[in-house]
C-alpha cells in the first residue's frame, strides 16, 4: 500500500518511524460531465480573474479571505515555520478506554505502519502495551496543513489510527428529537422486539452495495449493446403509517417469511416483561373496561360459590332434621314395642 505521509510516533521518549497508510478504499463509481448533444467532456479550467487567463498548476497558490473580501497570500515557508511539534510526528498523549470515544468524532481510518527494521521493537511494544492496557492512544499529528486529534488501536496484529473531529466539532443533537409528547405501549415494543428478534443478526462481510452492482451491469449492457435487465418492482411501502401495531405485524411476518419461518401470530405475549405493580395496574391488562370486565367475572363468581355454599348448607340442615326425626320415630316405637310386653310377663 501507498504511503500519504512519513513520520514518527512519539510515545514519550521512544520514537517509532512510521508510514501512515490509507486503510479504508472508495468503490464508487464515478461519472463524467458530458455535453448531451454530442459526447465532448466537460472540464473545469483555472482560470485567474484579474487577467482572465488559464494559469497552470505551479502557478497557483494558497490565501486566506478576510472579512472585508480581501486575500491574504500563505506560502508553504509561512505553514512550516508554525510552531507545531506534530509536524511530523504523532504525539500520544493520554490513554484511556476505548468506549469513552464518541463514535461521532470517528473520521477517516489509516494503518500505521513500521518504517524499516530498526522500527520493529518499538512498534511492536507499543501494540502489546495496548493489547494488555486494553485502552487506546489519544494522539495529536499535522496533516494536509492542519493539526489533528487521532485514536490508535490494535487492529489484528498492525496499530489503526482514526482521525477525530475535535470535541468542539461535534454538534448538539438540538431540536433533532420529537418535541411532541408520545406514550409508547407495552404491546407496541412488545412487536419491535419480536420484529428485532426475527431479523436477527448479520455477518457484515455478506453485506454489499447491490445499487453499485446495478450499474455495473447496466453499464456492461450499454457496452455490449444489449437491453440493461428491468429492475424488480419496488415492494408496497411507503406512506404515512396509520396504525403503527399493524405495521409492526406485517413487518414481523415479512421477517419470518425472508427467513423461511413459519407465520405465526405476531401477537408474542411471551416476550412481555412487566413489573409486578404494572401486573396489578389498570394499564397493564387492558385499560378500565378489562379491569371492569374482570372485577364483574370475579363478583360473578364470587356470587357463585355463595349460592353453592347456602345450597350445601341448607342441604345438610335438611339432612340433619330428617335424622333427627327418624331417630325420635325410632325411639317412640321401641318404648310402645317394650311396654306390652312388660305387661305380658306380669
């Protein structure tokens, strides 16, 4: 890989000679500015305002617009003598631990590559130190005429750099969010789990870019002369969502029919997790009409058990006289039995 630029880690006071190399490549395709009506490319040329002539490359300089308009000439001598201690190196100056890094301030990634055989030993100690630290580099480097914040970190057995915006850089995420108050239900994430849950996760390294593909082959059709392929049609979508439960449905049977899984109700009251106390409130099971619904069912039943309770009492007063009055009937007709045959043995 290219060298963009040739330096030194300085890693308090070890130096370690480094290459910084591009470690991401643009695969988008370019298109040219073309004349529609015969063909002829479209080029820009540089040309000065005050004589009004094409000036070559070696002519052309760098300057700084003032406020009132007017430009101030910045020689390459000018950037150079800035008392910039980066200047051709990158200065590490802290550790810390790799998540407190936004990924907002992620720029762009290079490779820092050792810079001949004397850099080995020093390379390769600051990569274990960060190995084992398990913290990443905060560094200052100068780059393109600018100084710049970057984070090293070990990427297999090389050391990355991504270039950081600084922290003033960085935008406030204002009047980026709803500013109008919306209540989300049980239910409702109840479905987006279960929809997360059916897409399930992805090997980034499947992932590709099918636009980019589309106009390759398109372009090879034009080449050859044939029929570019017709683009599959786009499937239903779009819109205002009206009912945002139904959406989310649709999207978990979609989901499992591109997995090859069986539809089910996407109803999933399995997935819910709810508090105790939310068990217990109105909200919980329904709102106040299923409360009613089932207070009346308990009544209901409540009313039940007392109605079989006074029926079973009653059933066994009853039984409880009849014994009564068939054990008196038995005792008056063993005392009028007894008495004549006192009489008879007299």
């Amino acid at each position: 890989m290219r060298s963009i630029w040739n330096g030194a880690i300085s890693f308090g006071l070890v130096s370690i000679p480094i290459k910084l190399v591009n470690a991401t490549e643009n695969h988008s395709i370019s298109f040219r500015q073309i004349h529609t009506t015969d063909g002829g490319r479209i080029r820009y040329r540089k040309v000065c305002e005050l004589e009004e002539k094409e000036v070559t490359t070696a002519e052309i300089g760098k300057g700084y617009e003032d406020a009132d308009g007017s430009i101030i000439p910045i020689t390459e001598d000018d950037l150079a003598a800035l008392p910039i201690p980066t200047a051709k190196t990158i200065e590490i100056v802290a550790f810390v631990p790799q998540e407190r890094i936004d990924p907002l301030q992620m720029d762009a990634a290079y490779y820092l590559a050792a810079n001949g055989v004397p850099a080995a030993k020093p390379y390769t100690l600051l990569r274990e130190a960060l190995k084992r630290s398990k913290k990443v580099a905060i560094a200052k480097y100068a780059l393109r005429g600018r100084e710049r914040l970057g984070m090293l970190r070990v990427v297999d057995d090389a050391i990355a750099m991504h270039g950081l915006l600084w922290p003033d850089e960085i935008r406030a995420p204002e009047e980026v969010a709803p500013d109008t108050h919306v209540t989300v239900r049980e239910a409702e994430l109840d479905l987006a789990d279960a929809l997360m849950e059916t897409l399930g996760e992805v090997d980034l390294e499947t992932l590709h870019d099918d636009y980019r593909e589309a106009v390759e082959e398109m372009v090879s059709a034009k080449v050859e002369g044939t029929a570019p392929a017709k683009a599959p049609e786009a499937a239903p979508g779009g819109g205002k969502v009206i009912d945002l439960m139904a959406a989310l449905e649709s999207s978990v049977k979609a989901a499992q029919a591109a997995r090859g899984e069986d539809e089910e109700p996407a109803r999933v009251t399995p997935l819910r997790r709810t508090s105790k106390s939310a068990r217990s409130s109105p909200k919980a099971v329904g709102g106040k009409k299923s409360t009613a619904a089932g207070a009346k069912k308990k009544t209901t039943s409540a009313k039940k058990s007392t109605s079989t309770a006074t029926k079973k009492t009653a059933t066994s007063k009853k039984s409880t006289a009849t014994k009564k009055t068939t054990t008196k009937k038995s005792a008056s007709s063993s005392s009028s039995s007894s008495t004549p045959r006192k009489k008879a043995s007299a």
